[in-house]
C-alpha cells in the first residue's frame, strides 16, 4: 500500500514547524513508528526544509519548497526540493571532525546522514530524498489521503 502528501511551502522559515507537524500527524500512531518520526523524522524534515529555504532557494521570498511525502508499506520516503542552483553534497566537510567542529554548516546533513536509513541527492543538489525504514504498519491516517 502506498500513500501520499504532496505540497509547496512558501520560502519562509516560520513555516517548518507546521508543515512537519502536518506531516507527522498523518502518519500512524503506532509506538515503534511514532518514536521514529517524533525524533528522527521529524528532525531531518525541519533541516532539509532549513536547508532548502535558507541555502537552495536563498531566503528569496518569491521562491517555493516542494514536498513530497511516500508512505510505502515498510519505509516513509519525503522529498524537499528548492529552486536554487543547488550543491555538491560530497563537499561539505564533515563537521565533527576536530578542525572542522568550530565551523558553521554541515551539521543539518551530518544530522540526516545519522538519523535516517537513506539520504540520497538529485544530480543537480537542489532535491534531498530521505528514507525512513519502518515497521509494517497501516501507515498515513485516511485523511491524508482525501
């Protein structure tokens, strides 16, 4: 079974937080799950909404964030792309290495490479996939399917 959200932010940072929320609240109460979108979702989601809004598009208000949200039976896969030029993201140095940990930035993509089973680019670096394997389950409630 699969289920889907799809919908476009306008590039303003005061919208994370309830658009992951939107997220999130479709998604099945079950306890195993629930534990992983509370922290691990829920925290890659709000930085690659960040990340998208604050580097890819600039902070340019007149640009837009798409996501796209795929519940497959086992796993929850979002997709946030901007409109920027986008990035190499084999470039961006480790930011828990010792010369590196006073540095700002990396610390969003390190936190995502940690806390989901995939992160995986488009070639031009403007769209971040993130996957999330989960325990079967019945996965997004009906409304986010109406």
């Amino acid at each position: 079974m699969q289920r889907q959200l799809v919908f476009e932010l306008p590039n303003d940072l005061k919208c994370i937080e309830e658009a992951v929320e939107f997220v999130v609240s479709r998604c099945s109460t079950c306890e195993e799950v629930a534990r992983k979108l509370r922290v691990n979702f829920r925290v890659c989601l709000s930085e690659a909404l960040a990340n998208a809004m604050i580097y890819g598009n600039g902070r340019d208000p007149s640009k837009r964030v798409r996501v796209e949200v795929v519940l497959y039976t086992g796993s929850l896969t979002a997709r946030v792309t901007d409109e920027g030029d986008g990035f190499d993201p084999t470039r961006v140095q480790d930011p828990c290495t010792p010369c590196n940990r006073m540095k700002v930035g990396g610390r969003g993509l390190h936190l995502m490479r940690n806390l989901m089973d995939e992160v995986r680019y488009n070639d031009r670096g403007n769209s971040v996939t993130l996957v999330l394997n989960l325990p079967q389950s019945d996965g997004l409630s009906r409304e986010a399917s109406a």
